[in-house]
C-alpha cells in the first residue's frame, strides 16, 4: 500500500483543509475535511490560526482518537463533534457567537479493509468533498457523485450581479454576504444536515456507500479545491486527473491549479473566491507498502 497525500491553503500560512490518513497498511483510514471560510465578521475562539481551522484540527484530533477506540464511522463522527463542540463553547465562554460564525466543513472518510481480492471501501460523506476509484483497467468510478445545490444558487446569483456591473470581487462578496451567512446557518441548524457541524440537529444526514476496489485499484480523495481542476476550469476529465496524479504525483496537479488560478482573473468568475485550499490524497491498493502512520496538513 502507497499513500500521498498534499493540502495546499489559498494564501500562504493559511490553510483551512485536512487530509490524513489513521490506519495501517491492511486498514487504512483516509480522512479529508475541507472547511468552510467563515461568513463571520471576525474570529471568536481563535484570532491566531482562526476559527475554521481550529474546528478542523481539533475535529480531526478527535476522530483519531475514536478511530482507536474502535468506533463506527457515524458513532465516531457524532462523538469526536461532540468533544470539539464541548472545547468549541468552553472556549467561547461569555461571547454572543452568532450561528453564522459558527464553523461547518464538508468531509469524505474511506475505511478500507482488506479483503482476499482487494479493498472493501466504506465511505462516510458530508458536503462535497470528492472520491474516485479508479479500477486496475484503467476506469475511473465517482464513488460519491454529489452535486452541492448551493452552487448553482450561488452562481445565479454572480451572474445578476456580473449583468449589473459589479466586476469587483470585494464589492461582489459584499453584496452574496446575506445569501451567505443564511445558507450557514441553515447549514448549522437543518434537521439532518449535510454539513460537518459542531452541534447537528439529531444525525447527520451524511451519504454511505460500500466499493470493492480489487488489488491494484487506486483511490483519489479530493476536496473541491483540488477538484476545480474538472469542475471549475474544465482543465482535465476525471481520467485525465487520475492519469496525471499516478504519473507525476499529487505536486503536480497542484502546480498545475494554482498556476491556472495566478493566471485567471477574478471578473468573468463564477466562484466566490479566485483561488481555494485544495488538498487530495491518492491511496495505491495492491503496491508495495509505503510509509504508514498518521500524517495531516
């Protein structure tokens, strides 16, 4: 088993995604968490690193932690937001911290296990982070084919405001603040939310899905940072990405993103932002084992 991992945060010194994985080479435990960039005015609970990737670390530290207890996906989940929401509201202690600051991310888990003929996968899915297979013959399976509605809404909503003139990012951002800040807090606050939040209306509406992946498959974990590299610029199909990260490695795409985005203007965007943390993992199945442990960025 071979695992490469990169997290790359859209500024420097900021980063607020999560990839890692917490197994062993028979039962690797691929974890990626792309946290959502606040709507807030300021940060409430940490004004150093901010809020977003505090809630992404310490949720992280977590799920670790209910991994090793030996925990099911959704009884791990529930218990590592618990603790992360108890430290959240300890450290918030006496601030009016309103719904739409508190942090949300979106999060794919595969837990693997070995079988006499491969992989069988687990996947635990909350938000739009992506998961392709890709079979030893070469085709390429979207494990998890989510599409978030929040996006078409969102860009409707540039698109009014790119036929009214408004060309400026900061001014564009100003003016979907409201649209925003309602979507997180229904992301916050919805029945069966399918968002990763510190305190879930009852269970996390997350999708599960089992995959067998046959020795010699590989598995591409992706946030949709990483992923605009189909979705967004139209730069690969999910084949040629797959192609790409097996024969030059996950650098590379990453160069590849963020070269693209230096090079692109923020005018005739349809997105929020020019540029997002992108992060993936890339998991071979059936190769030498490569170094195993616990790594995160």
């Amino acid at each position: 088993m071979q695992i490469e991992l990169v997290s790359s945060g859209a500024t420097a010194q900021h980063n607020e995604d999560w990839a890692g994985n917490f197994g062993t080479p028979s039962a690797p435990e691929l974890v990626i968490i792309d946290g959502a960039t606040s709507v807030a005015e300021r940060d409430y609970i940490d004004p150093a690193q901010g809020d977003v990737v505090w809630f992404v670390s310490r949720f992280a530290a977590a799920l670790a932690a209910c991994i090793d207890a030996g925990f099911e996906q959704h009884a791990a989940v529930h218990a590592a937001v618990d603790a992360t929401c108890r430290e959240f509201l300890e450290r918030g202690t006496g601030q009016d911290i309103p719904v739409h600051a508190w942090p949300i991310a979106a999060m794919s888990w595969v837990r693997a296990r070995a079988t006499g003929a491969g992989f069988r996968l687990d996947l635990y899915c909350l938000g739009d982070c992506k998961v392709l297979l890709r079979l030893p013959d070469g085709e390429v399976r979207d494990l998890d084919p989510f599409v978030n509605p929040q996006e078409a809404i969102l860009r409707a909503e540039i698109a009014r405001l790119q036929a009214e003139g408004i060309e400026d990012a900061g001014e564009r951002k100003r003016r979907l603040l409201p649209l925003l800040r309602a979507r997180r807090v229904f992301q916050n606050t919805a029945a069966g939310t399918n968002s990763l939040c510190l305190r879930p209306n009852g269970a996390f509406g997350a999708r599960t899905v089992s995959a067998d992946a046959p020795a010699g498959s590989s598995l591409l974990c992706m946030t949709d940072g990483f992923y605009r590299l189909v979705d967004s610029y139209g730069l690969h199909t999910p084949e040629s990405l797959f192609a790409l990260c097996i024969a030059q490695g996950l650098q590379a795409a990453l160069d590849e993103l963020r070269g693209h985005e230096a090079a692109v203007t923020t005018a005739g965007s349809m997105s929020v932002k020019q540029a997002d943390d992108a992060s993936a993992i890339l998991w071979h199945a059936g190769t030498p084992a490569g170094r195993d442990g616990r790594c995160g960025a």
